[in-house]
C-alpha cells in the first residue's frame, strides 16, 4: 500500500488534479496530506504500471465500512490523514467507493475558523465549478448530512461575512441531495447569521431531507426558527427540537407544520412548551401506525393524559417512548393510561419514565407480566413508589436486557423488595439491572448496586 500511494504523490506533477500549487493550503500538525487534498477532483493520468487489487465496488464498501468511524466528517478525514484518504489515492475504482464515504457528511464547525477552513473548502468547491470536466468530480456532490456549529458569542465582526462561506459551499448542492441537516442555534447576537443560512438552506435545499435535529436556546427564537419550522418537508422521518430554557419559555409557536407531516417516525421535543396538547393528541392520531419513537422532555403542556392515551389508541407500533417531566409543574397523566400504553405497544423494546408521578409498584408490576417484548426499562422515581413490593410475576421480561429504577435527589438508602429483587434476578443472568440509584448533591456522587450482588 506504501509502495502504491508513493507512487501516486510521485506522479501528482503530470496529473496536477490531486495538488492544488496554490499558495494559499491549509496544512495540519496532525496531517501529512495537507488541506489541498480536500479538492478531491478527479485524476487523468493514474500511473499504468502500478498492480491494483481487483475487488468489486460492493466488497471494497463493505471493507472501508472498518474504517471508521463514521461519525466524522469530511474534514475531519482530511486533517488526520485519515486511512480512507490513502485508499482514495490506490486507483479508480477504490476512489470510486472512497470518495462517497469520505464526503458523506460534512460539519461547517465556526470554531475553526481561524484555520481558514471553511474558506478554502468554498474556494475549492466553486472553482471545480468553473471547470466543465472537473464539475461532477468535487466530493462536494456526495455530502449527505451537514452540521452548522456557529461561531462562540465572543466572535466579532460581520456575522454574514462569516457565514458567506457556508453559503457559498451549500448553494452548490443539488435540491435533492441533502439528507440529514443538524443545526445548532446559540447566543442573541448571532441572529443574523442564524437567519442567514436557514434562509439559504430552507426550502430550495432541504425538499428531500429525512433527518432533521435544531438545537436553539430560548433567547435565539426568531426568524431562522420560524422559517424552518413553517418550510419542514413532507420527506422528513425524524426531527429533534430542543432548547436550554428550561421552561421553554419564548419558544416558537408555529408547530402546524410539524403536526401535519405525513411520514413522521421519530419525534424528540425538549423543553417546548408552546405546543397545543390536543392538536398534539390528534397529529398522534394522524400518524398512527407510522410513528416509531417519541420523545418528550420537560414540555409541560404535552405532559397530559390524553397524550398518553392518543399514543395507546393509535399508535401500536410505537418502539420507543420517553417522558421526562418538569417537577416544579403539575401533572396530569394517569397511571392507568401508562398501563394502557403497555397493553396496546406490543412492539415496545425501551421505556424511559423520568420523575413521572403517576408511576407507582402497580404500573411496576403490570408492566412486569405484560410488556413482553420490552428490553429497556428506565424509572426515575422521587416519590419512593417504585420499590418493587408486590410485583411477584415478571414473566413478561424474559428479553429484558436493562433495567434502571432510581430513587434520585435524596441522601439515604431506599431499599428495594427482596422478592421483586429475587424474581429478577432469576429471571435473566445476561441483563444489566441496578436498583437504588442515589444521586447526593453534596459531593455529585452516583451509587448504582447490581440487583444480583443483593442476593
């Protein structure tokens, strides 16, 4: 392999599409490659005397699939010298397969800007444009995801002259190219820029996204938010909102939008609390059979028992469900609708309930016997119900695989039931269970016991 990239880099002069002589590079402590590779164009003239392995373009994907992770970006591969970078340099039909994995996201992260980062990816990209022969060649026209991290409050100066290079890069995609766009909303100040790229991005951009996750802060709802929420497209199959203001306090109210999606499968809200609960109620009812994961995170007004009930009534394939309640509000869910919920998602594999009152040993025990196809359960429990007395039969957790049930914000011992304990215990050697989680906010320490070691 040694042998083969040295004699690409020693024939880079005749083919002069890998290099970029320019004087202006981006190069990197970490990296022997240098910011030029990030071109990525096409090679004409690849040396004939090099053997290549001869693998279908199907197994070479499943090979560089090893490569990982995949959780990084363009840039990140590039910086690092990544080992898909290498192979991208072996021949024609390696760069074929290396080039969409390398490309498939890309992260336009403002804390490196003063790298130049971001600059010289739009001047690379625009100029590849300029060449007929180069135009379809750029590993710009393979980027699936983007993430927008915006520039840290201290940053000053033109806050649209920052942005223009991200502008510059995405205005090159295709319309039906982006898949996943992740967006991270901070700071009053940088509205303007905010607002900027999502009036770039949404909606000429973003008509075949599927995957759609905004992070905002409370203080940052204005113009880019109410523009992406009003253009949400008809693709779109997951969508993550979620704030800091921990009473969702100035939240936007436009979420007619979101209700009226059609495909929607995996919905996160977190501290949204500007959303009508029946409206809510009947978009569950909409989606029906569709819908796969819910998620709802200190939104008091969607902390409601006919939230509850919408999801037993109409949502039986639901895989997924988490309520995290703010405990400083009233609640007004039933326990006998979280049963129901049980009894009607027989499909249920994860259940977060996270300081939710209306949990007690009652829910604990019908969901013992009846939630079979259950293999995650979190309770989070302040008032001391969920200690596990009474619940004899726990039949139904035979696939059971996690199991958390905590008493937190206290500083002394709750002890579980010694049957409950027992019955679990017996029940699946391989499953991770813990009891009597106690969070002290003294000394921010966290004891967790294994149900098996209390035999």
């Amino acid at each position: 392999m040694a042998e083969i990239l040295r004699g690409f880099r020693r024939a880079r002069c005749n083919t002069g599409m890998w290099i970029d002589s320019r004087p202006q590079t981006f190069s990197s402590k970490h990296s022997h490659v240098g910011w030029p590779f990030l071109n990525c164009q096409s090679q004409r003239n690849p040396p004939s005397t090099v053997p290549f392995p001869t693998l279908s373009g199907e197994t070479l994907d499943e090979i560089f699939k090893f490569f990982g992770p995949f959780d990084e970006d363009a840039i990140c591969y590039h910086r690092n010298n990544h080992c898909l970078i290498n192979c991208s340099l072996v021949s024609f039909e390696w760069r074929a397969v290396a080039i969409p994995l390398i490309w498939s996201r890309l992260k336009f992260d403002y804390r490196m800007s003063r790298d130049k980062v971001l600059e010289q990816l739009a001047f690379s990209a625009t100029e590849s444009r300029s060449h007929v022969h180069q135009r379809n060649h750029h590993g710009i026209n393979y980027v699936q995801s983007i993430i927008v991290i915006p520039p840290a409050p201290m940053v000053k100066g033109d806050l649209l002259a920052l942005a223009a290079p991200v502008a510059r890069i995405v205005q090159l995609f295709s319309p039906n190219q982006l898949q996943e766009v992740i967006i991270y909303h901070t700071h009053t100040h940088l509205i303007p820029f905010s607002s900027f790229l999502a009036t770039t991005l949404f909606p000429n951009l973003t008509c075949s996204v599927t995957n759609l996750v905004l992070h905002s802060t409370g203080h940052t709802f204005a113009s880019a938010d109410k523009l992406v929420l009003d253009n949400l497209p008809n693709s779109l199959e997951t969508f993550k909102f979620s704030t800091v203001n921990i009473y969702g306090i100035g939240a936007p109210s436009c979420f007619v939008r979101l209700l009226s999606l059609p495909n929607l499968r995996d919905l996160e809200l977190d501290s949204i609390d500007t959303i009508d609960p029946a409206a809510f109620a009947q978009a569950l009812r909409n989606w029906g059979s569709w819908l796969r994961r819910l998620s709802i995170t200190s939104c008091h007004n969607l902390t409601r028992d006919a939230v509850v009930s919408a999801l037993a009534d109409a949502c039986p394939n639901l895989t997924t469900f988490r309520l995290a309640v703010n405990t400083a509000f009233y609640q007004y869910v039933e326990e006998e609708s979280l049963c129901r919920l049980v009894d009607a998602c027989t499909g249920l594999k994860s259940l977060n309930l996270l300081h939710v009152q209306a949990v007690s040993n009652r829910f604990l025990a019908h969901c013992a016997s009846r939630a079979r196809a259950l293999q995650m359960l979190h309770i989070s429990d302040r008032w001391f119900q969920t200690t596990g007395k009474g619940v004899v039969d726990v039949s139904a957790w035979t696939g059971m695989k996690e199991l958390v049930i905590s008493h937190g914000f206290i500083e002394e011992e709750i002890e579980m039931d010694v049957v409950f304990v027992q019955a679990v215990a017996k029940l699946s050697r391989g499953m991770k269970a813990y009891g009597d989680t106690i969070h002290c906010d003294d000394n921010n320490y966290t004891w967790s016991q294994p149900l098996s070691e209390r035999l």
